[in-house]
C-alpha cells in the first residue's frame, strides 16, 4: 500500500491502488464564503457538500464552491497561488488541511507511504517554495504518513518515461505555475518553474474581456479547442491568444536554463502534463512551437500524458511505491520500477 498526492492550486488529487486499479480522488482547492442559516446548512447537509461554519459564515470547500461561484457570479478563494500555499488567505493553511484529509483519508497502516509534488522554484518571481514543501510535509505526516516531496516536473518523469529509464523532459502546466524537470535516469539534472500557468490565462482573460476569472476557467475547461475557429472578441479568441502566450513563454525560458548547463549526449524525450494542458489541440500547438525553438538539446519525441490533470499523482504513487519497497528491505533496480509501472498501467481506471 502507498499513495501519491497531487497538491495542486486549482485541484488535490490522490493516487492508490485498489486491487490491480489505480483510482484517483479529487476535489478543488478552492473555497467560497457564504452566509449561515438553518436552512442553507440543510440543504448543504443534505447534498453532502463539505463546508465549515465559522463566526455566521459558511465556507464551502472543492468542486462545490466553484459550482457556487459560477452560478452566482462570485469568485472563489483560492488556498494557494503560484503553486506555493497563499500568503495573503489567511484561512490557507485549514482550508488545504481539510480538503486534504477528505481527499487523501487515513492511511491503510501507520506510516503509510506516501510521496507528495511540490514546485520547484521559480526563475521568473521573487519568491521560494521550502515554507510550502515544509508545511504540506507536515500536515501528511501528522496525519501518520511516512511523507517523501519530490518536484512536478520530476513526478511526469516518473508517470510518463518509464520506456525510456526515466530519461527525458517532465513538463507539467498547472494553475498556478509550469514545473520543468530534465531527468537522467531518474536523476533531476535540471528543475525549475515559471511562474505562469492556468491561472495567468485565466487573469489575462479576464482583464481582456471583462469576465470573471471563474468564468473564464469554466469556459477554459468545459468545450474550448485550440486551433479552432472562435468568435473575436469572445473568451475563446482571448484564451487561444494567451495559450499561445504561455507556451512561448515557456519555451523561451526552457532554453535560457539548457543553455546553463551540460546535458548528457542523448536525445530526451518529453512528456507534457498538467489540467491547463487538457484542451483538445493543445498538444498539436505545443509541439509545433517546441520543434520550432532549436532547444540546447535534441528531443526524440514528444507526448502529451494520456490523462494529464492525473500525471502528477500518478507519477507521486510510482515514487511512494519505490519507497515502501526500499523500507521493506526489498532492493529495487530499474528493471523492478519498469514491471511495477506496467503494473500500475495495465490496471489504471
């Protein structure tokens, strides 16, 4: 037994094995205030919606608060921003405790393995992530996991390169931040951030067109495709433009960190995952721009992960699993991570 969990800004999402399934449970990060009555908190009971009340005030957690916001045309409040827990929410901290605990549950035995993504640091803000990987590896660990964080971007190495030994490009496009991870043999040779993802689309957006953030995340999410034909003025117009934005950005700031260092003489494959990387077309576009960009090193394909809100914590199981292995006593090599991952494949849901 072993998890992996995916603290996300937009979403948290936990990876087990249930028999020879991989079954993945999600819930937003993301909370809206309302006011307290009887019979809001009936109905709320009723529809098991997960809220806290606090001083009159109701606070809705996950999927719910987003459906909230949108029908009223409110935004959420948001646990975490820039992939790192929110300086200025100060009900960040509970908030993520509590979707957490709902997400990820007791562990199966005590000191459960279970592995964690975190970002990397970011090249392109004035910030760092240690106050964050401290504080989410101790909310787990009193929860009695026995808790390992690795980066994003070495998580969709994991998830996504076993064919290739780990070898490769792991970029996971986010909410809040792109983690990048250049992997030999399992081994992070590069890791970093940027500093925009979903949310920046969502922002720009916004300000373009004058809708809700929230409006334009839903619009992002439910029927959008890239390289299509949209309406200009319209948000479909607004977020092909940032996509397109986004990606350069990207790309421009992935050769800038290669050209700071020696790879291997290989040729790295690369696999893209992320939610704001779900959009059909997205890959089509990605790929073009990256074969384009003449990179400081030579890429033999390119993949978009088959679920790519799921990759992280996919690739976060395949590491818990190695580490419950190596703490039973049982020495793994490359060939036994392979057959695990297999494993895991073949039964996925």
């Amino acid at each position: 037994m072993a998890k992996g969990l995916d603290i996300g800004t937009m979403n948290i999402i936990c990876a087990e094995n249930e028999g020879e399934d991989v079954v993945f449970t999600q819930e937003r990060n993301a909370f809206l205030e309302l006011d307290s009555s009887d019979l809001t908190n009936m109905m709320l009971d009723s529809a098991k919606v997960l809220y806290i009340e606090k001083d009159d005030k109701i606070s809705v957690l996950g999927e719910d608060a987003f459906n909230f916001a949108t029908i009223f045309g409110k935004e959420t409040r948001r646990p975490m921003r820039f992939g790192i827990i929110s300086p200025k929410e100060k009900d960040a901290i509970p908030m993520i405790k509590l979707i957490v605990d709902r997400v990820l549950g007791d562990p199966g035995y005590q000191n459960e393995a279970l592995c964690i993504s975190s970002p990397a640091d970011p090249i392109d803000l004035d910030m760092n992530t240690l106050y964050h990987k401290k504080m989410t590896e101790a909310l787990t660990k009193k929860m009695s996991y026995d808790t390992k964080v690795i980066d994003e971007g070495l998580a969709v190495v994991y998830s996504e390169l076993a064919d290739s030994n780990f070898t490769g490009l792991g970029i996971s496009i986010g909410a809040g931040l792109t983690n990048v991870t250049l992997a030999y043999m399992a081994t992070p040779v590069l890791s970093f951030s940027i500093g925009r993802g979903g949310d920046w689309i969502d922002e720009q957006v916004s300000n373009a067109t004058g809708l809700p953030k929230d409006h334009a995340c839903v619009t992002k999410e439910k029927g959008f495709r890239l390289g299509s034909e949209v309406e200009i003025g319209g948000p479909e117009g607004a977020l092909t433009i940032y996509y397109d934005a986004l990606m350069t950005y990207v790309i421009q700031n992935l050769n800038k960190k290669l050209a700071e260092i020696t790879p291997p003489n290989v040729k790295f494959p690369v696999a893209v995952a992320g939610g704001s990387s779900n959009p059909p077309g997205f890959s089509k576009m990605f790929e073009k721009k990256l074969k384009e960009a003449n990179l400081q090193i030579d890429i033999s394909n390119i993949n978009i992960a088959t679920d790519p809100l799921y990759s992280v914590s996919r690739g976060c199981l395949i590491a818990a699993r190695t580490q419950e292995g190596e703490e039973m006593g049982r020495n793994k090599n490359a060939d036994d991570i392979l057959q695990e991952i297999e494993e895991i494949g073949e039964g996925e849901e």
